[in-house]
C-alpha cells in the first residue's frame, strides 16, 4: 500500500503551498485504510492553513489512495518555543540547513535592499545555537557563538550565488542542505520555490553542476509571520 510519505510528497505536487504548512506536521498515521490522523502544532499559523485545506486533503488522498479516505485533525500543544520542521528534524543529523532573506523589501523592510543574507549551520550545531541564542544578543555575540559552532554567515548577491556557498559545506559533509525562509506571502514563496526548484534542475550560473545541485540541495521550508526561528532572527540581526 502506498505510504503515507508518499502522500505528503503528492500533496506538495498538487497544492505546493499547503504542504509547506504540511511541513510542521508532528506525526500522520493511516487508521484501518479509512481515515488519516494528521497531527499538527496548536495555535500555529501552520495548522490554521492545514485546517482550511481539510476537505481538499481527503480529496487529495482519496485521489492518492484510490478510495475514500477521511482526513482528521488532532492539534497538539508545543512546548517548545520554536516549531519544528518535520523533514529537518528526521533528516539526518550531519546535514546543513541554511536560513535567508531576500533583501529586496519583499521579506524584511528595514532590511536594506542588497541580495540575499544567509546563515549556513550544521543540524547538530544548531540544536546548540537554538538553545545559547537570545533575541537580546548583540551581533558580537552571535558573530562569537558561530564561530564557536561552526556557522558561518555571508552575504550574497542572488539565490543562485548563495547555492555556490552552501552546496559545498553540504557536499563536505556528506550530507544535504534544507532551505528555509521567510514567507511573507502564498505568492512570493511559491515563486521563490520554483526559483529553488530551476536551479535543483538546472544548476548555478557559478560553479556548480545540476547533478550536484540535485543531489545536495533539499527542498524550502516556510516560516510564517509571527512563527518565532531562532536560524531567521540570527539572519536578521547580522543582516541589520
């Protein structure tokens, strides 16, 4: 029978958006080939988009499955301060995720208009910084604290170019690299993901090749407005 990581991945070709609030997912489980119990964090903006697509997810597994399959929603409370990310968090833990903004005034208004701004740090080493970083630090902190576990924060004129400095971090490590930004809004993330999905097809302009790009870069993941990330606060802070 098919899987329901399969599904998550069909519902993210159907309606991209929606399985990028989908990425917050806690845990989803199929009960006797009916109903599929999707669990997802309470209060988050995540699951209220979730909760709007309902009737459209039972259509799109009933579509997936080839009978009808009922969706439920069970929301549970986080105590954590910052969501987790599904796919990050059950990838393995030698892999690189990489936090950006665009600096055009599309994300960030009091960002200066100059490229893209991006932290690039291990998953381990992350766990680390989310737990060290407060939003009262100075920029000579956070500058000390990732030299210390290993990140590193650059500018860069494009999202291609920001690709070139990552993929080789990934590569070196033998493992990928998530994407994650901002989403101020449905339509300028979902252009910035087919931006990210021609160049995993593609390649960069720079140095490196579409079967490496393939092979290295994972997918983008949302952050929504008013959704706490301690990786965009940091990139925020720096960029400032």
């Amino acid at each position: 029978m098919a899987s329901v990581a399969g599904f998550l991945g069909y519902v993210n070709y159907r309606e991209p958006f929606l399985g990028k609030a989908l990425d917050y997912l806690i845990g989803a489980g199929l009960q006797g080939g009916t109903l599929l119990e999707i669990v997802m964090p309470e209060g988050s903006t995540a699951s209220r988009f979730v909760e709007a697509g309902q009737a459209r997810l039972s259509r799109y597994a009933t579509a997936f499955w080839g009978s009808e399959i009922g969706v439920k929603l069970v929301f549970r409370p986080m105590l954590d301060r910052e969501l987790r990310l599904f796919a990050v968090d059950n990838s393995k833990l030698w892999n690189q995720i990489a936090f950006f903004l665009q600096l055009d005034g599309s994300s960030c208004q009091d960002l200066p208009a100059a490229g893209v701004a991006a932290l690039v740090i291990g998953k381990k080493e992350y766990r680390l910084l989310q737990k060290r970083f407060t939003p009262a630090a100075s920029p000579q902190e956070v500058e000390k604290l990732l030299v210390e576990l290993g990140g590193d924060f650059f500018h860069a004129s494009d999202l291609a170019t920001m690709v070139d400095r990552v993929v080789p971090r990934a590569q070196k490590r033998l493992g990928i690299v998530h994407l994650v930004s901002l989403c101020k809004s449905e339509r300028e993330f979902l252009a910035l993901d087919y931006a990210c999905a021609r160049i995993k097809e593609s390649g960069t302009p720079g140095h490196e090749g579409p079967l490496q790009v393939r092979s290295l870069l994972g997918r983008l993941h949302a952050v929504f407005p008013g959704q706490y990330c301690a990786g965009l606060s940091i990139v925020h802070l720096m960029a400032s």
